[in-house]
C-alpha cells in the first residue's frame, strides 16, 4: 500500500513540475532572460552535481537536502 501512495506522490511530483514548466514558458519575458539550471545526483549519502552559477548550485543543493531528509523520514516511520 505505501509503494502506491509514493508512486501518486512521484507521479503528482512530475505533473506538477511539467505545469510549471509549461506557464514559464508562456509567462516568460520576452526581453533578456537569464536562464539558470543544474543538477545533482546523490551516490550514497554524498551530493555530486553542477550548476551554471553558484546561486543555482544552493538553490539545488538545499532543494535536494530537503528531499534527502524527507526520505530518511519516510523511512523512519515504516519502519
């Protein structure tokens, strides 16, 4: 039951993302834009990625501890 719960929360995660992506692209300015983008991968407990500014890199970097730390919880309570 719980593997069903987390596969709606991953899916509803995912649509919600494709939405965003989908009004940024029309709410957009059509003036200078600065894009910023990245991504980090964990192996094991250690973050490994890159960023094209610093600002991008703390940005992924806390958004991916907050997941980190919410799957370590996830964990503790199924247990």
């Amino acid at each position: 039951m719980a593997e069903l719960n987390l596969a709606s929360l991953g899916t509803l995660v995912i649509l919600i993302g494709f939405a965003l992506l989908f009004a940024g692209f029309f709410i957009q300015n059509k003036g200078k834009a600065k894009v910023e983008g990245g991504g980090i991968i964990f192996i094991g407990p250690f973050p490994i990625g890159g960023a094209t500014s610093e600002r991008a890199f703390h940005i992924l970097l806390a958004v991916s501890m907050i997941f980190f730390l919410f799957f370590i919880l996830l964990n503790y309570l199924n247990r």
